[in-house]
C-alpha cells in the first residue's frame, strides 16, 4: 500500500479542524490536504477575520467551513468540533520577546487554550489529535518555551482522560520552519527590502533547527498514522549556523553583533538528554515516550502504526542543534525556498 494508500484508508469522508488555521503553517497544510481531496470538510479555527476573509478567496471549496473564535473560548471549541474526527492543534501566541514582556498573555493561550482543545475534543469525541510544539520547550529558559513545555505535558496527559473513548493525543516537536512569518529569513529580507547597511546578529555562535513548511505537514500528517496516544514526534533535521545563513542571504553586507533577545538560547534543543531513556530512534525521527503510564494503551513505542521499528537511544544522548551531525552550507541554504509564504 502506498503512502497515499494509507492516508486515504485513514482520512477519506472524515473532517478536520485545525487551530490558528489562517497561519504559515495552517495555510500550507489546508492546501496539502484539500490537494488530496480526501476530507469531507475542512474547519479553520482563528481569531481573525481579516485572515480568514482573505483566506476564503483562495481556499472556497464546498468542504471548506470558517469558524471565528480563540482558543481561550472553551465553549467556541466545543461548538467548532462537533462532528470533528481530526484537530491539528497550531494556534499559539510564539513571540519570544513578546511573551517575556506580556506573560499572562501567553499563558492564557498556550496553557489554557491547550486545556480547552482537550476538553472540547474529548467532549466531542474526536479521533486523533496532534498539537505543535517547538525545540523551545525543550529545557526551556524563556515563557513562551515554558508554556509549550505545559502544553505538551496536557495534551500527553490527556490519553489518561479519555476512558472508554477512542480519542487519542500526540504532540509534534520541530524547529524553526524556513520563512515562517515573524522568523529570521523575512526579518532579514525586510530589512535588505528597506536597503540596511548591515545585518543584525545576536551572536556568531548562535545554531538552529531548519525544516519547511512542507517537511513540517508532511510530518503531522504521517504522525496520524504512526501515533498511539503520548508521543512527542521529533524529526531528523538539518542545522544552521546564523553568521552562514546571514552570508548566504546578503554575502556583501557587514554583520554587527546585537546580543541575544530576552528569553533567546544559543542553541536549541529537541531531544533533552534527561529524557534520553524515554527517547526512541527511528530512520528519520524520534520519539519522546511518555513519562506516565496509561492503563488502557500498550505503552510500547517502538513500532508504530505505520509498522515503523525503533531503537532506544544511549544514555545520556541529546538532540541539540549545535551537536547536530547535519550542518546547512551556504549553498545548501540558498537551495531552498526562502520565500516568505503567502
């Protein structure tokens, strides 16, 4: 069976709903999906109408339906997912510096808005539900790392409140998605727009996690299928260096040194080596086992839905994107797309 195969056998007839919606990441993944014309209907949960009005003008199919409402709002939940099999959790207030300066803010929708998702789900009785994380809630030093941090622990925790449902919770965990809005590739590319005589750089030694949109949906999709109930999905992604993507992107101009952002790291984290012995390898992802037992699922991780096999990992291994194996040229920078979505 092929890969379409698969999906079809899982999503054909059935209905979606997806938070934040009317994102980088939302948009991309509603395009995939509605390519596939596998989905009965297709549910875009946000706060903003402007977003969605200008969203209806591209994606008005009979399956689309568009729902006005935050996360914040329990009961515009319960209300949205009715009917729902699928939720694609992706609304989440990520800001670093915004969430150090407004902190309640984003604990209202990281935490809360987490706690609500849940609620309305398992109310609903949805099937499969999988929640975007970030590397910033790994060992996490800023707010906005702390609260995803939170938001991960509920939405695993929450395979022990479904009893005789089948409804199940997984969260995926990736890095910085190339030319998402707010990211560093369109702050860089603003400010060559608006003719810069340098480059700001918080520091030379700075690293991150790189991977596109498309790599980012194609991966929550495939999780559908391998998921159980409890795991954090990481996948195997490249590294970049700041001082090669700034010369990649403007190679005639001066970097200056800035200092690091409130809340900001060095590196960044997906894997922490204090959850090593919970983490399993596969060929091209890992995944973080869940701390808790559940008394109705196996608890066994290391083969999959997709019959995907697993190998524990050493003690004491960590998945750090300045360690990373894999490190982006300059070269292999420009390969990609660094356009910013529309």
């Amino acid at each position: 069976m092929t890969a379409t195969d698969k999906l079809k056998t899982m999503f054909e007839g059935q209905s979606i709903l997806i938070t934040g919606g009317t994102g980088s990441f939302g948009k991309l993944f509603i395009r995939t999906i509605l390519d596939l014309g596998l989905f009965r209907r297709v549910i875009v949960y946000s706060r903003d109408e402007l977003k969605q009005f200008e969203m209806q003008q591209t994606f008005n199919g009979p399956e689309m339906r568009y729902f006005i409402g935050d996360v914040r709002d329990g009961e515009r939940l319960r209300e949205a997912m009715q009917g729902v099999d699928y939720v694609v959790h992706a609304a989440a207030l990520k800001q670093v510096p915004a969430a150090e300066y407004n902190p309640m803010e984003c604990i209202r929708t990281n935490i809360n808005g987490a706690e609500n998702v849940i609620k309305a789900a398992l109310t609903n009785g949805v099937k499969r539900v999988i929640a975007l994380s970030t590397d910033k809630a790994a060992n996490p030093i800023n707010l906005y790392g702390a609260t995803k941090l939170a938001s991960d622990k509920l939405f695993v925790a929450a395979n022990n409140m479904t009893g005789d449902r089948d409804t199940r919770f997984a969260v995926v965990r990736y890095g910085n998605v190339v030319g998402s809005r707010g990211s560093v590739v369109p702050f860089f590319k603003k400010l060559m727009a608006d003719g810069t005589d340098h480059i700001p750089i918080t520091d030379e030694r700075m690293t991150r996690f790189w991977i596109t949109l498309e790599e980012g949906v194609a991966f929550v999709l495939n999780n559908f299928q391998r998921m159980q109930g409890g795991e954090v999905f990481v996948p195997k992604i490249p590294s970049i260096n700041i001082m090669d993507l700034a010369k990649a992107m403007a190679p005639d101009l001066p970097t200056k040194i800035i200092g690091i952002r409130p809340g900001e790291k060095l590196h960044e984290i997906m894997c922490p080596a204090d959850d090593s012995h919970l983490t399993v390898e596969f060929e091209d992802h890992y995944v973080i086992k869940p701390t808790i037992q559940f008394a109705h699922l196996e608890n066994t991780y290391d083969k999959n839905g997709l019959g995907e096999v697993g190998k524990p990992v050493e003690q004491g291994f960590e998945y750090q994107s300045g360690s990373n194996p894999h490190f982006l040229t300059g070269d292999e920078i420009l390969s990609y797309n660094l356009s910013v979505p529309s």
